[in-house]
C-alpha cells in the first residue's frame, strides 16, 4: 500500500474549496484510491500549524503517480491552486507490510 498526504498551513475556508472538494473523489476512483482521512490535524509536537490534511491510499506507487498526473485530478489540483492562491504539500510514501 502507497499514501498520499496533503498538508496545507493556509486558512482557505472549505467552502470555497467546495468545487474541489466535491469532485476530486471521483478521480481517485479510477486509481483505486482510497480518503482515509480529512480535516483539521491536532498537533502532538513540532511547530508547525498545518490547516488540513488529508491521507489517501492507493494500492501501488504508480498508481498513485497515475492519479496524481492523470488529466482529471491536474484540471481539479489547477482549480485549486488558483483558487488559494499558492499549491499545497503533496507527498507520496510507502506503507509497512502488515
């Protein structure tokens, strides 16, 4: 299993996101991709104040590369740039076997 992880540290409401947010499930089916997780992070340590961050599971690395580059998902990830004003973390890591 592969994960994408976004993290924002900007104060966007979701409700202008709300195109965005409405859609970008759809492209994930398409890939196998799975949101485990969204909302507001509580920090445990560190100094950062991250907004939101969302956890997505996909089956494989390529897929979730496939995703990521797949014309669907850059139409909504352009969307949503222009719509904050700056892109967000986008990372990509490697599940443990169980």
């Amino acid at each position: 299993m592969h994960y994408v992880l976004f993290v924002r540290t900007d104060t966007t409401p979701d409700a202008d996101l709300g195109h965005y947010l409405a859609n970008v499930g759809a492209t994930l089916a398409e890939h196998e991709g799975r949101l485990l997780a969204f909302g507001a992070p509580e920090r445990l340590e560190g100094g950062v104040d991250y907004t939101r961050m969302a956890l997505v599971a996909f089956p494989s690395a390529d897929a979730a590369r496939a995703w990521y580059a797949s014309d669907a998902y850059q139409e909504l990830a352009g969307w949503r740039v222009e719509t904050m004003g700056h892109p967000v973390d986008v990372n990509l890591v490697a599940g443990l076997a169980a």
